[in-house]
C-alpha cells in the first residue's frame, strides 16, 4: 500500500493571542479528492498556507509526498500546486508571459516549460486570452489563470482555496468537470464553505470549525443515517401515521422545491438491514400507492450542522 | 542561479511597466543637467564634486519611491503567495528584488557619465575624484536600496514604506550633526551612522576603507534581515 501524500499531525496555527487551527491531524492518500469544508474563519486558509509552505506551524507537522513543510519547504514546494483564494496574480503581465515565469521558477525550462504552458492553457481553454493582460481578465478566467499556474509542473497535489468563489453557474460547472477529469491521478485538496459545491466533486470531505477538525470523513459520517426519497399517492399525515410504525425511521418531510411532483417525501432514518423493504410493506398495508422509493446520497449540509451542533452542545 | 535570474527579470519587467521607474530617471537626469551646466558656467572648473553632493540627496529623496512597492506590494495584492509557495527561497527573492532597484541606479548613474565626458571633451578633468565618487554613489546606493527593501518587507502598505525609508534616510543624513552633543563614546558610536559622513571622502576623491566597509555592511545586514522578515510567516 502506497503511504499517503499528505501527513498532518497535532497541526497549531497561533497569531498572536489568536488560536487559529487547534491540534488538527489527517492524511491524505494518492488520488483523493478531498473537500475542507468550514465556515468562513474556520482555518481552512491556515491549514492550506502551512501545507504549502506559506506559513510555518506553531506546533505539529505537516508532510507533502514525504518532504517536512518546515525542513524540506523547498522540496515540499516543489511537489504543490497552490490556488489561493481570490486567485491573486500580477495585473502587469500577460496571460502568457505569466504561465511562462510560474513554469520557470518551478524549474521547468525551455521546451519542458514551453509544453507546460501550452498544456495547462488547453486544458483551462485560455487559448483565446494568453496575449491579454491579466488586470483586463474577467473574474472567472483570472481563475482559470489560477488554476493552470498550479498545474504546470503536474505537481502531486493540488491545493485550492474556494476556487469557484465569484464564478457564474457555467464557469463552476467547468471547474467541477476539471476536477472530475483530475480525480483518480491527481491528489486534490478542495476548501470551500459552500457545501454543495464540495459534495459534487470530493470523495471525502472534511469539516472544521473553529480550528478544531470535526471529521476527517462526513460522508461516512453520515453512514448511520439513510434518506430515502418516495413518491406516494397520499397526504403527508397519512404517510407520518403510516411510517411512525417502522422502527427507526426518523423524520418525513414533504419534498416542496420548484418542479417537485406532488407526493414527493424525504425519510430519515437510522441504518439498518431491510429499512426499504419495511417502508414498501408499512405503505402497502395501508393501502398508500408507492411509486418511486430511491436511496439518496448523505446530506452534507445535515451532517454539517449535526456535527456542529453536536460540538456545541459538548461546548456547553 | 536560474530562479534568481527568472526572479530578476518578473522584478526588472515590473519595475519598468510602472511610470515610477521612468519619472524618477527623467527627474534624476533633467536636475543633474540643470545642475551640472550651472556649476560649469558659474566655477568654470571640470570638477563633478558640488554634482555629486547633488546625487547624494537626490538618492536620499528618491530610492524610497524606487523600493517602497518592492515586497508591500506584493503583501497588498498577495501575489507574495504565490512567490513564496513556489520553490524559491526568500533569499533569491530579496536579492531579485534588491538588484533590480539597484540596477536602476546604476543605470542612472551610467546616464549621468555623460557629464564626465563633456568635462573630458572640453577640459582637463581631475579623474580621482570622479572615479571614487561614482563609486562612493554606487555603494551609497546599495545601502540605501538594501535600507528601502527593509522598509517594503516589513509593512504592506508602500506609502508607510517609503515614509518609513525616507525618515531613516533623512535621520542618517544629518545624525552627525547632533551626534556630537552626545556623550562619550556615543558620540562616536551615532556619528559613525551618518550617511553624508561616509559619503564626504568619495566625492572629494579621498578613499577609505571604513568609508566602503560601512556601506558594504549596511547592504549586507538590511539584505539579511530583508530575507529573515520574509521568511518570518
């Protein structure tokens, strides 16, 4: 089994009199996609500028492909793609002449960097902005700009701080497909606060709160709880009266968003063995016609907020 | 090698895609003409040493604008992010960035040697005192561009930097004037800082090595503590 890429442990990030990441540990295996999720705050930003480099723990370490961020930051840096937030690059120079000089000072020359550059401009579709200066860019290509500077020398991980924060529907459409085409051979770190956002492209998600990681993976957090989406030909009385019978089911709650069919439920409840089978039997013996009974992937958001809540009760 | 000499040129680009770079050259040029035809028509002497004196202030009053973007610009727009999560150290930064604002003196400099070759044409110049006083502008400016880099690496905001810079500048330009009131031995220990102090003997063709070796200093210690301030994150 390969060792994981990223190694994170007891991690302490400290201004001053204020505790930003409080003891935070992880790894990070070859080809995950990875989401941070936090409230803004929260020390994603933190967590991000010490695995590249940027800044140095208080406390802890952190290791990138083998390489200590605080003895070996150099070879660290070398193995690191970075897009931090609201994707800062120099106005003055051109798209190209900007690709070229971030190809160059990762080492790359020549016709290595030449290549590079020509390859991470098509893979971002910048062909048609490569001779613009960067301050006349739109917000959603300076992001692309971003990006494809990280991926120039086809670094072992990729770190990238809210990269679709000010990008319209299409754009954040182009970015998911980008990271759906990285997943796999490329090792991916996503932060975002936005939870659908990291849902549709992690394969774990981790949350932090107040510098404290709350998990190191919510979607299997999430795994002693099931949703399940029905369409039943009854009133929602009817199916609460119908499903308080079933042992462990939850909650039920109508489905109202734009374009939901009548008779659409959300059921919440706890996992176990024959659940869908108990439900279909409680329904058929009451005569509620089932039409649709669908298994749905664990809500982020609720597993967010119950964890958070969790740590606030504790708190308490 | 090959990162600095990248670094060098992104620094040398971005100096000179700003009107700063050609403001402070034009100004430089149009009041050492001024300066360098009056004194010839009122002395009537090929001496360079009143011009000199005149550089001397002149780089007291402009590295500040040359240096102060340098780093706190960089800290402003966060583009430092980007230079210092890429593989290159905080010293090859430092000395990218201090050997273009040097570059640009000397360029200054070499535009002004034309007023060594008028003298040379016209008349019987002493070349002493011109040689030692370009050089004492050449290690006077090191100093000071080092002093500048300090300033910009330390605050994000290039006003507060280049105030910053110029009130040091100025505070060792006239130290030894009130140097001297102090006690013994602080009195020596302060006058010893003045800028205008080391600079005297160059520009009257006078060579010592204290004079060179404070300068010198002065660079390396400000280069120094440049890459410390940056690395300190």
């Amino acid at each position: 089994m390969n060792p994981p890429i990223v190694v994170a442990q007891n991690l302490v990030k400290r201004y001053g009199p204020r505790l930003a990441v409080r003891g935070v540990s992880f790894t990070i295996d070859a080809g995950e996609v990875v989401g941070l999720l936090g409230p803004n705050g929260s020390g994603k930003s933190s967590i991000f500028r010490i695995l590249t480099g940027y800044l140095t723990p208080t406390l802890g370490s952190v290791s990138v492909a083998g390489h200590d961020a605080v003895t070996r930051s150099l070879a660290l840096r070398r193995e690191v793609g970075y897009v931090p937030e609201d994707a800062p690059l120099y106005d003055h120079m051109r798209v190209a002449e900007l690709l070229r000089f971030m190809a160059r000072i990762k080492g790359l020359s020549g016709a290595a960097a030449r290549r590079a550059v020509e390859s991470a401009a098509a893979r971002l579709g910048l062909a048609r902005v490569m001779t613009m200066p960067i301050a006349k860019l739109s917000r959603g290509f300076r992001q692309r700009v971003a990006i494809a500077q990280a991926l120039l020398n086809e670094p072992k991980l990729l770190v990238l701080d809210e990269p679709t924060s000010g990008l319209d529907p299409s754009q954040v459409n182009a970015f998911r497909d980008l990271i759906r085409s990285l997943a796999g051979r490329q090792t991916v770190l996503i932060a975002s606060h936005v939870l659908p956002e990291i849902a549709q492209v992690a394969s774990r998600v981790m949350i932090l709160l107040d510098g404290t990681l709350l998990t190191t993976d919510a979607l299997r957090h999430g795994g002693d709880r099931r949703r399940l989406r029905l369409e039943v030909d009854g009133s929602e009385a009817e199916l609460r009266a119908c499903l308080a019978a079933v042992a462990g089911v939850r909650a039920v709650s109508a489905r109202a968003g734009a374009g939901d069919p009548p008779g659409g439920y959300i059921v919440e409840a706890d996992e176990r063995p024959f659940l869908a089978r108990d439900i279909a039997a409680a329904l058929a013996e009451r005569r509620l016609a089932l039409s649709e009974l669908t298994p749905l992937p664990p809500d982020l958001e609720h597993i967010f907020l119950e964890l958070t809540r969790r740590r606030g009760e504790a708190a308490a | 090698m090959r990162s600095f000499a990248v670094l060098l040129h992104k620094e040398v680009m971005a100096l000179f895609s700003s009107p700063i770079a050609y403001v402070v050259v034009t100004v430089f040029l149009l009041i050492m003409g001024y300066s360098f035809t009056l004194t010839l028509f009122i002395s009537h002497t090929p001496s360079l040493v009143p011009l000199f004196f005149q550089m001397f202030v002149l780089f007291l009053l402009t590295v500040p604008i040359i240096t102060m973007r340098l780093v706190a610009e960089e800290r402003k727009l966060r583009t430092i992010e980007m230079l210092l999560t890429a593989p290159v150290s905080e010293a090859q930064i430092v000395l990218a960035k201090f050997a273009a604002s040097f570059g640009l003196l000397v360029l200054m400099l070499l535009l002004s040697a034309a007023y060594p070759i008028v003298l040379a044409l016209y008349g019987d110049p002493d070349w002493g005192p011109i040689y030692s006083g370009y050089l004492g502008l050449v290690l006077l400016g090191g100093a000071l561009v080092g002093c500048g880099l300090l300033a910009s690496t330390l605050v994000s905001n290039q006003i507060i930097a280049a105030l910053l810079s110029l009130s040091l500048f100025l505070l060792l330009w006239i130290i030894d004037d009130f140097g001297y009131l102090l006690p013994d031995p602080l009195d020596t220990l302060v006058v010893n800082l003045s800028l205008s102090g080391h600079f005297k003997p160059f520009a009257t063709g006078s060579l010592y090595l204290s004079d060179a070796a404070f300068y010198v200093s002065a660079t390396l210690l400000t280069l120094f503590l440049s890459a410390r301030a940056l690395a300190q994150r």
